[in-house]
C-alpha cells in the first residue's frame, strides 16, 4: 500500500512484544532504569534470561544501555514503538477505506 509505513521496520517490535516476560520487562524499566541483576528478582527469572531479553529489546530500539560504574543499566527508549504506531496507524488507515466502500454497496 502506497504510503504504508514499512511492516519490516516494525517487525523486530512486535516480535519484541510478543513476549509476556518481555512486556513486564518494559514495564519495570518505565518505572526505572535498572541493571538485568535488579530485573531478574521481580521478573522470577535467571540474570542469563534476563540478559538475553534485554537483548532482544534493545536490538528491537524499545531499549538501551548505558554504564554507570560497574553496572550497565538499561532504560526505555523514548519514541521506541513509533515505528509500530506508525505501521498500525497505516493499517487503520486501509480498513478504515475498506469501511467507507462497504458502506457504500450496502
């Protein structure tokens, strides 16, 4: 569709947050940034597990590391799901068309 933001830009978020430890995740980091040892306590989680999903997140641009003495902390990325909103905003765009023309034969 012409002026439909790229799915394949928004693929790695979505795959990102199809995981329910991985939204937690997010959520947790909203509230603070934190390191994958604090993570891991309230997720239940291993501090390998941990660190494989904050992996995931950052590659996906939902979040991102920074060091802070020996720790390396991680926090939200501001504008991170634009992407994605991007792309379901476009979707919407084309049902919504799809709704007008329907309307219109019945």
């Amino acid at each position: 569709m012409i002026g439909q933001p790229d799915a394949a830009e928004s693929q790695l978020i979505f795959a990102a947050l199809s995981d329910a430890t991985r939204r937690r995740m997010l959520k947790l980091l909203g509230e603070n940034a934190s390191s994958a040892s604090r993570l891991s306590a309230p997720l239940g989680i291993s501090r390998q597990a941990t660190a494989k999903h904050l992996r995931i997140l950052v590659d996906a641009g939902l979040a991102k590391s920074r060091r802070d003495g020996r720790e390396i902390v991680f926090e939200l990325v501001l504008g991170g799901l634009v992407p994605a909103s991007d792309y379901i905003r476009g979707l919407k765009a084309g049902f919504e068309v799809q709704l007008v023309e329907a309307a219109k034969l019945g």
